[in-house]
C-alpha cells in the first residue's frame, strides 16, 4: 500500500476547490439569508457543504478506481450525447462566471483603493487587471505559484470574515441552536425557498470537477491515495461551511439590506462601521480584504483549473483519452482557453448588465448539480465500472438521492426567480 506521511500539502487540493466554489453569489446568498431567517437556518450550511462532500468524494473515488476523470467516464458510458450537452454548457457558463468574477473583484478593489471617481468605471477597470494578473499567474508560475497565492488569499478571506462575526457578538445559543436543531422560520414565507437556496448554493457548480485535475497536480493517482483524499475533501468543505456559518451571522446581525450582488459586499462593510464603533473602520476594511480575497480566490481558481476541462473535452472530442501528458497547463489548447476566459468576458463587463448575466448564470449553475449527482449515480452504482470496493454505498447512495433532490428544488426555485 502507498503510505504517506502527514503534512500540509496533503489539504491542499481540498482547500483550493472549497474556495474556488465561494464567489459572490454564495456571499450574497448567505448574507441575506442571515438578514430574512437569522441564524435559525445554520444547519443548512453545514448540510450544504457536507452534500458538496459527497459529490467530490464521488468523482474522487471515480478517478481513483478507474484512472479516468469523470469527464472522460460520461462521455464513455453515457454517450455522445453528453459531450455535446458539456461542451455548450461549459462554454456558456465560462464565459458567464469569468465575467460576474471580474465584476466582483472590481467593485471589491474599487471599494478598498478607488482609482478612478466613478464606480462603474473603476469596477470594469480593476475586473480587467485581475483578469489579466491571474491569467500571468498561471502561466508563469504553473500549480505552485498558484497553490501558494491560493493560500494566501484564502487565509485572509477566512480570517477576516470569521473574526468579523465573532465581533458582531452573536448569541451563541442561538447559533448552537441554529446548528443543531434544525427549523425553518416563516417556511410558508418564502423561508423554505431561502433554505434550499443556502442549502445548494454551497460549495460552487462547475467547479467542484476541478478538484479531479488538481491532485493529479499533486500526483494522486492510485486508489491507495482515496483516504487521503477524503480528508483533504472534508478538511475544505469543513472550512466552507464555518466560512457560510460566518457570513449567515453576520447577515443576521447587521439589519435590513437594499443592495444586491457585488454592491451587497459594500453595503455590508458600510454597516458593519456604523455597528461596531471605535472598531468600525477597522473591521470594514478587514471585510473588505476577506470579500476580496473570496471572490480573488474563486476567480484565479477558475482560471486554473476550467481549462483543464477544456483541454479534457478537447482530447475526447478527437478520440484521444484525457490520461496523458497533454492534458496539463502547458498544453496549446490549456492555454488557448485560459487566454480566451480572460480576454472575452471583458465585453461583458462593457455591454451587459451585471444583474441578469448573474440570473441566467445562477440558471446555467443550478441545471449542472443535478446532471452531476444523477452521472455518479449511475457511473459509481455500477460495479463492472469501478469495482465492488469503491462502488457507492448505500449511505451514499441516499445522500446522492437527497442531493438530487435539493439540487432540483433549488434548481426549480432559481429559475422561477430569474424569470
């Protein structure tokens, strides 16, 4: 058996796919859901994120079994069909989250360090220099350098908003209670559509598949590696769900909220001064450093790893398996699709409106969770595929079921309000 010894490294990959999945509409989702149900509705992070587990332990065990990424295995098993229905998938939802990305970083580093009068102006200015500085950051220092900024970034997010709700002096009974005893304040008042949209919207989309080229990075690739990987994995989605724990709380203490979107981040720092006295501007800019370093971390992650699946689909689509040396970030094709992510979605920040490019993304996201959990169902249920010992339990077959499901509703319930 592969042993390895303990150390850090060995969360890395965990980490890394936890904070890509926190963008700012998981922000925005957490804090309103804090400010309509307060902090009653915490265990839905915690199941949130343990659901995003499951899926990502799913295709883990998928790769690990068989050697292929979970790409490859649909288009194997489940037709043509599904690459096609990938390919304009992805394609769509690239070019609609680099740009909500690039919004938000902007209007993050515009509220911290305005260069420029007008806030629009100075959104669409720094979302180009964050495009452009991440897309250099891949190229030139490969998975470590970005691993290591990763790091970085996700330090100060989770810091930051952490202490901030600790600040905010919360009861803790309540929040215990919030975590334990699980209810649902006004359900038949738009409290169970709020439920199910914190519930799903944790841990990210599209994303989650990234996880699957990111520790082949770190040279995973025997079953033996499974165990580690499942710590790595809970390790992440443990930090993901006390990060959406945090921002719940803090919704709930901060009042009534107007704005929406990435204005909500500035709106939330603007309050949290007025509430916390002599350490009000203290603890807007700290917030404001986490919620940059949210939406930084989710975007440099984005521009990593989804060209993987590019280049993966690339392969496929030309009969080629995605299981060689090709398949890494100095393929033409990985870096022709990196280019493209971070040049395109530009004109979107010129010519489109922020607001509904997020609904018909929050639509393209809320269709993918689903076709996700319903592909390991049926890929890892099948013994002659991955072998009896990593074919899916019973209890993980129930909890894909009920990830299904709330998929679905959430799904169902994003769509009806983007309409």
């Amino acid at each position: 058996m592969n042993r390895r010894r303990w150390n850090w490294n060995i969360i890395g990959p965990g980490i890394l796919v936890a904070a890509t999945g926190v963008g700012a509409g998981d922000l925005a989702t957490a804090t309103l859901t804090g400010v309509h149900l307060g902090t009653a509705v915490l265990w839905a992070v915690a199941i949130g994120a343990l659901l995003k587990y499951v899926l990502n332990e799913g295709l883990t065990r998928w790769q690990l079994a068989t050697g292929t990424t979970l790409l490859e295995g649909s288009v194997r098993h489940l037709g043509g069909a599904a690459q096609v229905v990938f390919f304009v998938y992805l394609v769509g939802w690239s070019y609609l989250v680099a740009m909500a990305l690039m919004s938000a970083c902007g209007a993050a580093a515009h509220a911290i360090l305005p260069l420029v009068e007008d806030p629009s102006h100075g959104k669409i200015l720094y979302g180009v220099i964050h495009s452009l500085i991440a897309a250099v950051l891949v190229l030139l220092g490969g998975y470590n350098l970005f691993e290591q900024v990763m790091r970085v970034c996700i330090g100060v997010m989770f810091v930051t908003v952490c202490v901030t709700a600790v600040a905010l002096a919360p009861s803790w009974t309540e929040v215990l209670g919030g975590l334990f005893l699980p209810r649902i304040p006004r359900m038949f008042d738009e409290g169970l559509a709020w439920t199910i949209a914190l519930m799903g919207g944790v841990g990210g989309t599209v994303t989650v598949l990234c996880y699957g080229y990111w520790i082949r990075e770190e040279n995973r690739n025997s079953p033996d590696d499974l165990p580690l990987c499942r710590i790595d994995l809970a390790i992440g989605y443990g930090m993901t769900a006390l990060f959406g724990i945090a921002m719940v709380i803090i919704g709930s203490r901060i009042g009534q909220l107007d704005a929406k979107g990435v204005t909500l981040i500035i709106e939330v720092a603007n309050m949290l001064e007025q509430r916390l006295g002599g350490w009000g501007t203290f603890a807007r800019w700290a917030f404001l450093a986490g919620a940059w370093g949210a939406v930084f971390s989710s975007l440099l992650g984005v521009w990593q790893a989804v060209p993987y699946l590019f280049t993966d689909f690339w392969y496929l689509w030309r009969g080629r398996t995605g299981n060689h040396a090709d398949l890494s970030s100095r393929s033409p094709v990985y870096r022709t699709y990196l280019a493209l992510i971070a040049i395109v979605p530009i004109t979107g920040l010129v010519w489109f409106n922020f607001s509904t490019a997020m609904k018909v993304n929050g639509m393209m996201g809320a269709v993918f969770i689903p076709m996700l959990t319903a592909a390991l169902l049926v890929l890892n249920g099948r013994a002659s595929l991955v072998g009896a010992k990593y074919r899916n339990s019973v209890a993980t077959t129930v909890l894909l079921v009920v990830t299904l499901i709330v998929s679905v509703a959430a799904g169902a319930l994003q769509i009806a309000g983007s309409l």
